[in-house]
C-alpha cells in the first residue's frame, strides 16, 4: 500500500502523527546542514548596495549557467547551436540572447533539464497546477535548504514572525479526504508548531468550525492561498466575529492580491497582511516588506519583464537549483516594474503590483484582449459580491460564476453588467449564473479566468 492510500485510511489521531512524522523529516531536509547560515547570510545581505547586489546576482548566474552548460543535455545543445559561451556573460542583460523558455517545453521532456553526468540527489517539488496537468519538477536538497532560508529571511521575519513561533497553515496539501465532509478539517505538524487546514473543505457550512479551531489554537500568523485566507476573513466580517482569532500577521501567496482583498483581512484579523510570490519551479522570491513593497530577492533569482498583450510577464531565471535548472522560464503570471526606491533602506528591486496571470485575459469578437487587472476592477466595484469567474470557451460569449454575499441585489447584479460592459464592450454575450462557492482548481486555487481559447503568445 502506498503512503499516501495508508494515511488516507488511518484515523485523524494516526494522521496528526503522520502529519508530525512528515514535519520530522521535512525538518531535516529544509531546516538542516547549511539553512542557518544561509538565513544568516540573507539577513546580512539584504542590506546589501546595488552595487553588491548586481555584482553577486551576476556570479551566481555565471555559475548556474556553466553548470548547465556543461551537465544539462538542453542547455549543452542549446548553446552550441546559438553559439553561446557563459564565459562571455558579463551583465545580466546578456541573458537574452536566450530563448524563452515554455513550461510545455519542459513538460515535453523534462529529462533533458536533468545533469546527466553528476546528478544531485533529486526531491520531487509541487508545481502549481492551475492550467493542466502539473509539471514533474525536481530541486536538490540545497535549493530546498535555500528556498526554506528565504522563507524565513525574507518573508517571516519581515512580518515580525520565525520558524518556531505558531503557524496556522491553508495550502493544498490534501491532508483530509475529499469526500469526508464531518471533519476535523485540519491535522497538526507539531515538528512545525503548525495547524494545517484543508484548503479543499472551506465552505458555508464548515467555516464557523475552521474559526473556532483557529480561535483555539491561537497562531501568531496564518498563512496561505489568498482566496482561502480571504474566504475566512469574509465570514469573519459577514459574522459580526471580530477579534475571536487575532493573530500577528497574515501570510499570503499564489493568487492575486488586490487591494479590497487586503481591506477585508485586515480589518477581520486586526493585523498586517504581507504578501508573497514564489513558484515550485523555485525560480524566483518576491516578497513584502514592513514598507508595503514586494522586492525580488536577487541572490534567488533573476526576474525578467516581458511585455505581452495581457501585460508584462515574470520571465525568471533560478540561481541555486543545480538538479533541473529554468533558464528565462515564462511564469504566466504579470506584474509592474517600479523605479521608486523602498523606504525601508533596502536595494532589492521593487514590483509595483502582481496582476494576476497571462491566461486570465477574456477575448472579445472585436479581437480585444482584457486583461486580469481591468476585469478583476470591475468585480471588487461591486458591492455585495463575494467573488467571480469568467468561463470562455469561444469568442462570442463568456459565462460568469457569481458567488453573492447575503444582500446581493438586482442592483447589484445591473451595475456589475454595467461596469463589465465599459470593459468588454457590448457584443460580447454574458451570461451569468450564481453559485454557492467558486470551484477550485485540482490545486486547491481559484482562478479569475477559465478560458480553453488558449495562452497569448510573446510576440518576438
Ligand atoms: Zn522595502
């Protein structure tokens, strides 16, 4: 019997010390050997001039792309045909003489991104999976280790919490069984000082439960899926609950982060939300510090802006993955630039805002493309409305899942088809259908824009 079918089988109490036995040996491989002096490192270094920050970004780019040119079959052939030498790099710009580089590519044959010679030893990572099936993605225990020191440097401590301190957890981790709807929802990791919630099973009527269990653990920070955070932070608010769970600070990642979305967490948890952007691929760190800018860690990665039709695109470029190294890997997901330097003394580079994601852009019959910005404006105009989806699957038409917050008028629904019509025009055919809850993708996230018309290509 596999694991994952044993635990599944095993009641909650043998879970949570599965949960814990997982949290033993994660603990040893994210938080061992070199990870405290690499926080150490971090920490020293985030204070760094642009100077310093340039000069070390480069050396390790250097180093990562002789290794790939040397140890990875599709970097070897790659840059013998373009006739590219590492040795030659001498600017991070230089990068573009390389092509883009296609999750699909890598999904075609992800053996050829492997060292064929010295590999490392391979841990199999969890890639987002929310177009598609999911890419088969390995890191080696030092980008672990690096991944899990960025974490900690880079994102707890700049929102006053650390390893150690409790953590209420809302990811996808499948870590209660889909069709048990009786619950507990949730499995400690005491390795970790964690409460892990099940993403999957936040609904109307499981969510006074998720509180009271939050209420009683009592974390110093919760983290997770935005929308699951936010889902939590509406009942809250919807519930007249305020302060029943008040931790310090809210942690949240991998899904778009507007600025009504932040209002509702905070006033329904009295605290500071930082946000966060990371990929499986471990590619690149993107994270919030205490002066509300999200600054891309350089010693990570290097993070490219590529204009597109649906905006300007994450293109990234890992440093420290020696097992299966992206090159210029295309991200789907869009952001802004921003010149302004941070307030916090820090030289790291600034986005001014992550939109949303490349697919999410609803087509037109005239031929326009709409991005995830404009369309993710006119829902949050709407009063009284939860959340939304936009289905396309032709040109002609688009179908809108609504999900109402109790009060949710005919007004409400008028001025919705009012504020989308300054967006999308009036040819376009909308349908709209309510729902009780938006669906999630096999990952555990909700998307803005299911579209099947296909991804904009990069002109160039
Ligand atoms: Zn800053």
């Amino acid at each position: 019997m596999k694991l994952a079918d044993l635990y599944a089988r095993s009641p909650v109490a043998v879970q949570n010390v599965f949960a814990s036995g997982y949290g033993l040996r994660e603990r040893v491989r994210r938080y061992g050997g070199t990870y405290k002096e690499l926080v150490h490192e971090l920490q020293l270094h985030q204070w760094a001039t642009p100077e310093e920050l340039q000069a070390d970004q480069l050396a390790r780019l250097r180093e990562q792309l002789a290794w790939c040119g040397r140890e990875v079959p599709h970097y070897r052939d790659q840059f013998r045909q373009l006739g590219f030498d590492p040795r030659d790099v001498t600017s991070v710009d230089d990068l573009t003489a390389l092509p883009l580089l296609d999750k699909e590519v890598v999904r075609a044959d992800p053996d050829r991104f492997v060292p064929d010679r010295n590999p490392p030893k391979l841990i199999a990572q969890t890639t987002g999976g929310t177009t598609g099936t999911p890419l088969r993605y390995w890191a080696s225990v030092d980008a672990v280790r690096f991944n899990y020191a960025a974490y900690e440097a880079r994102t707890r401590r700049w929102a006053g919490t650390r390893f150690g301190d409790r953590i209420a957890s809302i990811h996808g981790q499948p870590i209660v069984p889909a069709d048990d709807q009786s619950g507990p929802f949730w499995r400690r990791n005491l390795a970790f000082n964690q409460l892990y919630l099940s993403v999957y099973h936040l609904n109307d009527a499981n969510l006074p439960a998720y509180i009271a269990e939050l209420e009683s653990f009592d974390p110093h920070a919760i983290a997770g899926y935005t929308s699951a955070v936010h889902r939590i932070a509406q009942h809250i608010l919807e519930s007249g609950n305020l302060g029943r769970v008040s931790p310090s600070c809210i942690l949240v990642s991998s899904e778009t982060l507007t600025p009504a979305v932040r209002r509702d967490m905070e006033q329904a948890f009295g605290c500071r939300v930082f946000n966060g952007y990371s990929l499986g691929e471990l590619v690149a760190w993107i994270s919030e510090c205490p002066e509300g800018s999200m600054h891309v860690s350089t010693e990570y990665g290097v993070v490219e802006l590529v204009d597109g039709p649906a905006g300007s695109e994450i293109v990234a470029t890992g440093l420290n993955n020696r097992a299966m190294p992206l090159i210029r890997y295309r991200t789907g997901d869009l952001a802004t630039a921003s010149d302004e330097p941070c307030r916090c003394g820090r030289h790291l580079p600034v986005l001014s805002s992550l939109t949303g994601r490349v697919d999410d852009v609803v087509r037109t019959p005239e031929g326009s493309v709409i991005g995830p910005a404009p369309m993710s404006l006119a829902f949050q105009r709407v009063p009284r409305l939860r959340r939304a989806q936009v289905h396309q699957d032709s040109v002609e038409a688009i179908r809108i899942l609504l999900e109402p917050a109790p009060g949710f008028s005919e007004d409400d629904a008028a001025f919705l088809d009012r504020e989308l019509r300054k967006r999308l025009g009036t040819t376009l055919r909308i349908d709209y259908e309510y729902v009780d809850a938006i669906p999630r993708t096999s990952g555990g996230k909700e998307r803005l824009v299911v579209s099947s018309l296909g991804r904009s290509p990069i002109p160039g």
